[in-house]
C-alpha cells in the first residue's frame, strides 16, 4: 500500500484537467516566455500548506491560474474548471490517485499579472486524494 505523500498531486491534476480542458487548452505547472503564443493556458502548483492524516489521506491546497487574453475568457474558464474540480474531481481516480474531496477558498477572481496583454483569474483549491491501493 502507497504511502501518504506518494503522489504528485500536481502532475495527477494537470492530466486530469487536460483531459477534461481538451486540446485547445495547455495545463501545466510553470509558464515560460511563450505564453503569449499559448493562451488559454492553465498553471496548476502545489503550495506549501495544507496536512494530511499520516497515513494515506493528503490534503493538499492547490493554485489553479488561467491566463488568457480577455478578463471575460478567463473568468469563464477559471469557472468552468471551478465546476469540474467541485463537481467531477470527487471520487475521479488516475493510475496513481483517488481523489476526494474538493472546496475552493477563495473561488476565482482576478489576480494582477505583469504583463498587460493578458489576463490572470486563479482559485485555490483543497484538494483531498489517496494513492491507489
């Protein structure tokens, strides 16, 4: 049996929103110089916080940010993927994970961003999941 701990989080996440995203969509866990040619794009990082029950169960706190071009599109995808990760991510399993239960505190909202050619709305989400057995 996997160990608390034993699973990206991130990298879990970022598959399973890129599933659901599509193809039109890039999720990954940093931004580079090229995001201007890469919107929508979605970063998806573990923060430093959250705890677990020192068994299986992690409750990681997760920030999901969409950069996009309009406030109005990023402000409807950030939406959209607040609906699939309170909605559809509990009980969704990978390979690797089993995820739970899901909040999002604070929901989307506008975060400032350097670069005035795009937008950023990002939420951060706890995020309960086990390792598969």
């Amino acid at each position: 049996m996997a160990a608390v701990g034993s699973v990206d989080i991130e990298l879990e996440l970022i598959k399973w929103l890129q599933a659901k995203a599509g193809a039109d969509v890039i999720v990954r866990d940093e931004v580079d110089n090229h995001l201007l040619d890469e919107l929508p794009t979605v970063q998806v990082q573990r923060l430093p916080a959250g705890d677990d029950d020192g068994f299986r169960l992690d409750r990681a706190l997760v920030d999901v940010d969409v950069y996009h071009s309009t406030r109005a599109a990023a402000i409807g995808l950030a939406a959209q993927i607040r609906g699939w990760l309170l909605q559809d991510l509990p009980g969704a399993s990978t390979d690797a994970v089993v995820f739970g239960r899901v909040s999002s505190n604070p929901p989307p909202a506008v975060r400032p961003y350097e670069n005035t050619a795009l937008r950023r709305v990002g939420a951060t989400y706890q995020i309960h999941s086990h390792p598969v057995s």
